[in-house]
C-alpha cells in the first residue's frame, strides 16, 4: 500500500504521529509519500529506509501551503471570516497535488496493484489524479470537519476538492456529522453524481461509486498506558517542578484559532475573578506553540494570546505564583504523559475540530483527572459520557464547569475516567487501520500511463520534478 499525506514522520500535528505509528507496527510493504520541506520524501517500512524522490519548486510549495492554510483551513472549519483567497495559490495547490500524483506512480515499488491511501485536505485532488492517469484504486480518510455551511462565494472551490475526493473508492471521516455534512453538499451542489442517504453511496457517472464511511482515529494504546507507567522524566526538566506539589488544569494544542486557545483563557480569567479562593491554589498550565510560521491570522492570534495570558498573570500573579504557566517549547511523549497523569482537569475548548486526540492520551494516562470537553471537538462523540461537556464557549460556561470539575468526589472522578479509558480502549489506532487501512484488499490493475496525461499537465508536472 502507498501511503499518501503532506506531513511526514517526527512532525507534530495528530495524523503524522499516527501514520509514524502505523508504519512502526506493520510489516508489510507499505511505503508512506510525505513532503520534507520542498522535497518529496517516500519511507518505505519493508527497508526501514527513506529516501529523496524529487525537489519541488519553492513557488509551488509556498503557494500550496498558503492556499490551504489561509483558504481551506478556515472555510473547512465554518470560520470563513478567515479566509483569504488567491487564484495563484489555487493553481500551485494543484500543481503539489498532481507532482505527488505523478510520483506515487512513477517511482512506487510496492506492485501494480498496490492501493493508494491518501490523507487529508491538502492532498484532496491526489485521488483524481491517481485514477485518471493509472486507474489506481485509492482511499481516501479526511482527518478534519467538513462544514455543514459553506458561504455560496467558497462553494466552487469545495466543489472541486469534493470531486476530487470522489474518484476513490472509499471516503472515510472521524464522525457521522461529517459525512452527512459531505454527502448534503455533494447531492445540493454537484448534481451529476447519485447521492443515496440509505447506503451511504455516492454513484459516478463512470459507472463506480464511492463509499462515505465514519470511523473516529484511535491512539495507539499501548504506547501511551507504558508512557504513563515511566517515571523516567523529572519536572525539573521543565523549571515546573511546582506542579508536582499542587492541582493544574492542563490544556494542550497549538496557536490556532479554531482551538479556542483565546476562548479558554477567557475562561479562566472569568474563574479567577469569581473564585478569589483558588487564586495561589490551582494553576492553569497551556502547553501550546506557534504554527503556522509566516501567515498573519495564526501570528496575530498567537500574538493576542499571549497578551491575554500576561494579562491573567500580572493581575492575580505574585513573586512566588503565575494563574498561568505557558509551556511554548515542544515537549516530548513522556513530557505530555506526565502532565496528563497528575492534571486535575483536562480542558480542551475548539470551536471546530475534527477528532483531538489529546482528549484520548489523557483518557489513557491520567489518574483521577477529570476531561471537560467542548461539544465541537469531533472526539466529543465518543467520549460524552465520561467527559463535562461544554455546550458554548461563554467564559460563564467553561468557568462553571472548572468549579463542576474541581468539587467531584474522588469517587466520581474515578468513574468518569474509566468509562473514558474504556471508550479509548475499545477503538485504538489497530482497530481504525485494521477497519479503514489494513483492512483493505484490491485487485485493480494499473492501465499505462501513456498518452493519459493531458499535455499541459505532463509540463507542468515536470516542471515540478
């Protein structure tokens, strides 16, 4: 099987670590195709080796990157007030899509038969062209939200990312939420293609179908339940070494505006003011870094963060005491388990978010702490039973359930993380392969590429080469 996502091993971000993962456990002939800065990279799990494919041009790139990071990224996550479009940017989006195509194709050693599995939005045309130049059978798995509401303006663009995606075999998205959402926008906006609700199938005019299926990513259980049992790391290695003698919220994510980052401050800010009691008790610890270097949204928004934050300390802060302790170096796995193991709350507020699985390795590796969840986080759907869940984002709401969180008995607390750990146990990273991944067979045979490329693709396309 290739393999197909933007991101590549030892990047942070949840789909890189878990195809990292997915290649460590599996010993069959996978080759995962990921992007190393301009070059095209392909990992192969059979030789343990990777190796350079090709350079791609800087303009092409840069171009893709902006077009996904300050047009879909936003649109995607029904926060369009976001989104900027640049027609250029479009065209090099494409570009990065057909050059990964084209490769895949061209250098793949892994037979002629061997499927493709391609990840998320910023490869969305990789299928189309995977089939249309080889008749490759593909899957695809969309790791973030698809919106139910999508401004008439951003339509066409989501129309094309769409029927890219339709040229797989099987569509695959963490929630049910999401494929409704995807198969309403294909039935009202892309009327040759057969919706049908029932069976969850999309008819082509080719005569195929595409399969829409919902199946939440898991974590790799066993890896985080032995990070929580190792007592290898010293928070001294942090300068936090006062977090091991009293009660912190956590919280874990990065300087993005559809985390909520600004919105959980909010927060905790509203819980200070009215709870003049916690003030010196309890700290809120945000481990969260810069992303998205260079674009002006994620800058600014890191920016107004971290001025909120001072603004939290330098009001209630003392010599001795911050409300808020702001980790913005990465930190390691065992760093994060450590964290997850002795936090008193969890708390976790995105607008929108397709899964967050850091709700789920606190799930797996903390003691008696308790998870508040925002109803927008895709995991939400899994683990409402064990979490408190915050219906809006109102620095009234999230204050209130801290106070909920923190007067739990130990008895209570108790119970609510084992019906998360056991909601977590029940679909690992092994299930999701074994029933999206691993679990996929294909015959299909590979047709020439010859004389399939149109001739201003094949330019172009060497051109990226």
């Amino acid at each position: 099987m290739n393999i197909v996502s933007y991101r590549g091993p030892a990047t942070p971000g949840g789909v890189s670590a878990t195809l990292s993962r997915v290649i460590e456990q599996t010993h069959g002939g996978q080759q995962w195709w990921f992007l190393h800065g301009s070059q095209l990279r392909k990992k192969s799990s059979k030789l343990n080796s990777t190796e350079e494919v090709c350079q791609i041009p800087f303009k092409i790139v840069e171009g893709h990157y902006r077009y996904c990071n300050e047009f879909l990224w936003p649109v995607l996550h029904e926060l369009s007030e976001y989104a900027s479009f640049n027609e250029s940017d479009h065209k090099m989006y494409e570009q990065l899509n057909v050059s990964f195509a084209w490769n895949v194709l061209h250098t793949e050693q892994t037979g002629p038969h061997a499927r493709a599995f391609v990840n998320d939005y910023q490869l969305a045309l990789c299928p189309k062209y995977l089939t249309q130049y080889a008749h490759r059978a593909v899957d695809v798995f969309w790791h973030i939200p698809w919106p139910k509401y999508v401004d008439s303006r951003f339509v066409p663009y989501l129309a094309e990312i769409a029927e890219g995606l339709l040229s797989a075999e099987k569509i695959g998205f963490h929630i049910e939420q999401y494929s409704s959402n995807f198969l309403n926008f294909v039935d009202k906006n892309l009327h040759e293609y057969q919706v049908d609700f029932t069976s969850n199938r999309i008819e082509r005019t080719d005569g195929g179908s595409v399969s829409v299926v919902s199946h939440p990513l898991g974590i790799d259980s066993d890896y985080w339940l032995s990070k929580s049992r190792e007592e290898s790391f010293s928070c001294r290695d942090l300068n936090i070494e006062e977090l091991s003698r009293e009660k912190f919220i956590l919280s874990v994510d990065r300087a993005d505006y559809t985390k909520g980052v600004i919105h959980r401050l909010q927060g905790i800010e509203h819980f200070f003011s009215t709870n003049a009691d916690k003030i010196g008790k309890i700290t809120f610890v945000q481990v969260c870094q810069k992303t998205r270097a260079g674009l002006p949204a994620f800058e600014e928004y890191w920016q107004q963060c971290r001025l909120l934050s001072d603004s939290i300390n330098s009001r209630w802060g003392s010599k001795d005491w911050h409300p808020i302790v702001w980790i913005d170096t990465p930190v390691s796995a065992n760093v994060l388990a450590w964290l997850y193991k002795r936090a008193s709350v969890m708390l976790v507020t995105p607008l929108y978010d397709g899964l967050n699985l850091t709700a789920k390795e606190f799930a797996l590796c903390s003691r008696e702490g308790i998870l508040i969840l925002s109803a927008r986080a895709g995991a939400w759907n899994e683990l409402s039973e064990g979490v408190l869940t915050l219906a809006d984002l109102n620095p009234e709401t999230i204050s209130a359930q801290i106070c909920h969180a923190l007067a739990l008995s130990k008895e209570a607390r108790k119970e609510r993380i084992d019906i998360l750990r056991q909601r977590v146990l029940s679909n690992t990273l092994s299930n999701w392969w074994q029933n999206f991944g691993g679990g996929i067979k294909s015959s299909e045979k590979v047709v020439p590429l010859s004389g399939r490329l149109h001739h201003t693709t094949r330019r172009d396309v060497w051109m990226a080469k």
